[in-house]
C-alpha cells in the first residue's frame, strides 16, 4: 500500500475488513491438510506431515488465490477510480497469506508439531455433519434429475428475488448532514428573502436533534449568484435518523411561498453527482419552443395531481425582461444598425466608465449612469431617443418593437439539444406507484415527436457504471475459467466449478431482499468479489476428488471428498462471512457505503457453500457418466 500511494481511508480499511477473513483460509486449509496427513509423535513424522500435506492442497490454494485476484483486473470507469484501492489491498494481502500458508505455516506445524484435540467444542459436531453428509450424498446420487431441477429452480427464483430490488447509483451514507435550499424569484426584495430564511430557521431551531446550523444567504434578490441555502448538523446521539429529519421537514417548509424549497441528506451521492429533488422529469428537443411549451404543459398537470406539490420547470418564467427586437430596414433607413442600438442602451441602462482617477495610489472608476429608477418601467424605455449619425433624433419605438419576454432561470444544452427539468416534491398522497403512475398519465401522453425524456444525470451515470461493472463480471468470470483451465488442464473441470457461480445469486439477493438493501455499485463490486472467492470451495473439492479417484471408485470418491473437506469449507466460509458482520450492519457513519458489498458476499457465500457441497457432486457425476465407466473398468 505505501509502494502505491494508497492512505488508510475508508475504503482502504474496508478492503482490511474484508480480507481479514479471508487472509486466513489458505493456512486453515494448509493447516487442515497438514493434520489429517500425521500419522506419529516424532520430529520425522510431523515434517513428512507438513511437506506431504501441504503437497495435497497446494495447488488448490494457489489456484483460489488467484481466482480471488483476478477478479479486480477489469475493474473501470468510476468504480475503478473509487475502488481501485479496495482491490489491490485485497489483492496484496491474499498474495502475503499465500506466500505465508505454503512456507511458514507447514514450518511451524513441523517446528511445534501441534495435537488436534479430539475434545474441542466443534469436533463432535463436525463428526456428525460429516456422517450425515454421507448420508444426504448416497440417496442425492440416485436423483441426479431432481437435484438438477431443484438447483434451476432456485436459480430462477433468486431472479424474481432480484426484481423486486431497488436499484441507485451508490447507497447514501447518513452523516448527520442536511442542506435546505430556498429557490427564490429572481429580483426578489432583500426583507422578503429574509423572511423566508426565518421562518425555516424557526422550524429547524426547535428540533431537539439540531446541534449547529449555518445559513448562507446568497439568493438573486441580494444581488448574488445562488440561492440562499441553510447547512444543518445533527447530533452525534441523535435519536431520529437523517432521512426522518428530512422527511419531517420536507413536510412543515412545504407551506412557506414564494419559494421552492429543497430539503436533503448530504451524502457521498450528492457530493459527486449533485443533489436530486424527490420527483424528476427530464426532457430534451432541438426546438426550444416546442420543449418549453410541452414542459409547461406536463408542469401545469403535474400541479393538479395530488401525489406531488411544488413543482416546477427549469423553463418556466423565473422573471419577465424586456426584450427589444429591431428592425434592420427601419434602423438603415434611420443610419443606425442593430449593433449600434444597443451599444447605446447599453451605456444608457448600465452606465459608462469614461475614466479612472488614482486615490490613494488606486485607481478608481468613474461611472456615469442615469438615476435607478430613471427607466423602471417599459414605458420607461420607450421614451428613449436615438442620435443618428447626421445629428437628428428618433425614437427608439420607431426603429424597434419593444415588448416583455420570458426569461427562464437557466437553458441547458447537452448533445446540441435543449434540456428541461421538471421536478417536485412527494405528498403524503403518494406511495411507491406514484412515479410509474405519473410518467404513464401525465409524461408521455404530452411528449411528441420532436420532444422526448432523456435520462437524468444520476441516472446516465448509474447505466454506463453498472454496464461497466457487467462488463468487469464478465470478464472476470472468463478469467477465472482461464485460470481453472490452466490448473485442472480441463476446460471440463473448470466448468464444473463455475457452475457454483449461480448459486451465489440465490443468497445474495436474498439477504439483499430481507434487508431491503438496494443493488448499487457497491453491490455490484460485492458480486464481482463472489466470482473469485465462491469458486475456492469448488476448486479445493473438484481437485480431492481428482486425487481420491486414484484409489476409490467416482461415487465413494465424490462422498468422501465432500464429507473430507467440509470441516476447511466451513472454516473458511465462516471466516470470511464472520469478519464481514460488521461491515454487513453499518457501523460507523460511513458504512451504508460498503453494506452492499458485504450482504451480497455474506449471503451468496453462504449460499454457495451449502449448495455446492449437496450439488457439486451431482454435476460431477453427471460429467462424468455417473461412475458407470469407472466402475466397470475398476472390475
């Protein structure tokens, strides 16, 4: 980590978190190996143990090693930039628990030559689990077809599982943090804007949970170039949860006029993104008229409906300007031209520096410029006369068409298209419906050919990161089949293995479901991670049974692999799963940012662990024409 730059963050201690458990599941299967390899009490015997049973496994933990490895490799775009470090941290403390398992382990058991003992609290039960698994296997062997249909099912079960989950771009993590802002009318007078600062800083100043806020006032009515906004931080001990505090106060601010109000968690979201209102509707077109009459139109509906209050269009009139058209024929016929027109309004509504004059060593400019409200009105402006070249005067009326005009608060332009916004704030009358609800009656019924949605940015950056984290998964599963491929030289085993892949699906989604925890980038990064380490337990077994074949018969090999190997398989499953519980709760006001990560791995670990124990064999099986060759050769 110091080699890379890396700093001891949260991710990067997340990454420690992680490999905490798994850092020690190469030397449990070493170490497993070793013992069940001792066969005497003396010096020679515990170091034949440790080169022999470090021999059975080695290339089983070298292979799982690297399979956890690879996986990170095609990490990109902004999950890469955010979690490269999460990776390589991971990466490098699984090479230094390879390095250590396959040296100084197998020299320690020889050194202190240790004695399992018979009596510990887990043997008895592992023993019982082991006969027991003898069991399952002997009747599981004889209904390959329904161990086979079973496996489908819960595959397309976890996918119905999976469409019942939110979706966001990264889960927002509760810092005690929330931003009120009042959008105001341009030109708003300065004791109106403050009156509306007021009345908020009455609601939030009497809520117990307050510990500190800090108001900027900065709105268009002070001459400024934002908003006026309110920072609230909420005690440390607080008994309410942020987004219950915004909920409530989403609620009392929605009363207060001439203002729309924005209330909002502060989030690592929002910090990257930028902050989102409740209900949003994003349209696009290469005519602006018609994109503002359409927007003004779903505005005005979406006003009526009952589920949604204050909304607004990024198009709407902010404040009316006058706007002053000229006429070019009429303006030559005067010896004017259109440029020259408004040079001169320009200098007679803003002003003039003719010169500057030196105080004080400073030079200060001299402004020359009407009395404020010398042209305060329209009728105002239309008393203006224009000097001509010639000496003469004419009216500015005759020469120009001078009326009010719309003047929305912003134009966007992204793709050489006009962009709207249309957005709003839930009322109690919505439910989890509303949006669908709202897009089919109201949306789409007023988009027309030339005006159409478009996605919002939140919501292109969620689709190009989780098409990239798809693309990494796939990948990755190609190089983990590369990589088994190479260890078995049998492109037949290795499929074999990856068929444990699928049943991570199954637990992870759903532990996501019961915890109601939506499938976001952290998420997806956890499903990336399952590719490289569910496939360990299906690599160690694959590769006893292959050793145990020499000797036994394909069924008795296939259940004593099993029933050989699942005290280390539950060993280093339940390592890894134990040291990812706290990061699985949330702990700390950081931890809803990896909490996905870390159920998608606790739950398709645990997952695959038991199914690939009870199934793996079945498929081995049937891979191999269930023993009947082996067998009538063995004859």
């Amino acid at each position: 980590m110091q080699m890379m730059g890396f700093s001891l963050n949260v991710i990067t201690l997340g990454a420690l978190v992680l490999g905490v458990g798994m850092m020690v599941d190469n030397s449990t299967v070493v170490l497993e190996s070793c013992f069940r390899a001792t066969k005497g009490t003396g010096f020679n015997e515990f170091a034949k143990a440790a080169f022999d049973g470090t021999g059975v496994v080695y290339q089983s933990v070298i292979g799982s090693t690297i399979t956890t490895c690879v996986v990170f490799l095609p990490l990109g775009g902004m999950t890469g930039e955010m979690f490269k470090p999460l990776g390589f941290t991971i990466v490098f403390c699984m090479v230094a628990s390879l390095i250590s398992a396959i040296t100084v382990v197998p020299l320690c058991y020889m050194i202190y030559k240790p004695v399992e003992k018979e009596t510990a609290p887990l043997s008895r039960p592992v023993e019982r689990m082991q006969g027991a698994y003898r069991s399952i296997m002997q009747v599981l062997l004889k209904k390959r077809k329904l161990v086979m249909a079973t496996s489908i099912f819960l595959l397309l079960f976890s996918f119905v599982i999976a469409s019942f989950l939110r979706t966001e771009l990264m889960a927002e993590d509760d810092q005690g943090e929330i931003s009120i802002t009042a959008e105001v009318k341009p030109g708003l007078q300065i004791e109106k804007t403050d009156a509306i600062m007021k009345q908020i800083e009455d609601v939030i100043s009497q809520h117990p949970d307050v510990e500190s806020y800090m108001a900027l006032a900065g709105s268009s009515g002070l001459s400024m170039g934002s908003d006026p906004s309110i920072t609230v931080y909420l005690k440390d001990d607080r008994k309410m949860e942020t987004k219950d505090v915004v909920k409530q106060w989403k609620k009392e601010l929605s009363s207060i006029t001439d203002t729309n109000i924005t209330v909002e968690a502060y989030s690592m979201v929002s910090a990257m993104m930028g902050s989102e209102n409740d209900y949003q509707v994003n349209l696009q077109s290469t005519d602006y008229d018609a994109l503002k009459e359409v927007s003004d139109k779903i505005a005005e509906e979406l006003s009526l409906r009952p589920e949604l209050t204050k909304v607004h269009s990024s198009l709407e009139n902010s404040a009316s300007v006058v706007k002053v058209t000229v006429n070019p024929i009429k303006a030559k016929a005067a010896g004017l031209t259109s440029a020259q027109i408004g040079g001169t309004l320009n200098n007679m509504l803003s002003g003039v520096t003719p010169t500057t004059m030196e105080i004080d060593g400073e030079d200060i400019d001299i402004t020359v410029e009407y009395p404020a409200d010398r042209y305060k009105t329209l009728s105002d402006i239309e008393t203006i006369t224009l000097q001509t070249p010639t000496g003469s005067f004419v009216a500015l009326t005759d020469v120009a068409d001078i009326h009010f005009a719309d003047s929305p608060a912003q134009i966007e332009r992204r793709s050489k298209q006009y962009r709207a916004t249309i957005s709003g704030i839930y009322t109690e009358n919505s439910n989890e419906n509303s949006q669908a609800v709202l897009l089919k009656e109201v949306v789409l019924p007023n988009t027309t050919e030339t005006v159409s949605m478009v996605q919002s940015t939140m919501d292109e950056s969620m689709a190009e990161e989780f098409t990239a984290l798809f693309q990494a998964i796939a990948l990755a599963i190609f190089l983990v089949f590369v990589v088994m491929a190479a260890q078995f030289e049998s492109p037949k085993f290795s499929i074999m293995v990856m068929t444990t892949i699928p049943f991570c699906l199954i637990g992870a989604f759903g532990l996501l479901w019961l915890v109601d925890s939506a499938i976001s980038m952290t998420s997806l990064l956890g499903f990336l991670m399952l590719v490289g380490t569910v496939v360990n337990n299906g690599i160690l077994y694959v590769d006893t049974v292959n050793q145990y074949r020499r000797e036994m018969d394909l069924n008795t090999a296939l259940i004593e692999a099993g029933a050989t190997r699942l005290r280390p398989i539950l060993m280093t499953t339940l390592t890894t799963v134990v040291s990812m519980i706290p990061m699985a709760l949330a702990m700390g006001d950081s931890g809803a940012t990896t909490q996905g990560l870390a159920l998608v791995n606790i739950g398709g670990l645990t997952a695959s662990t038991v199914l690939a124990l009870l199934m793996l064999p079945v498929y081995y099986s049937l891979m191999n024409g269930g023993g009947k060759k082996r067998k009538l050769i063995a004859d």
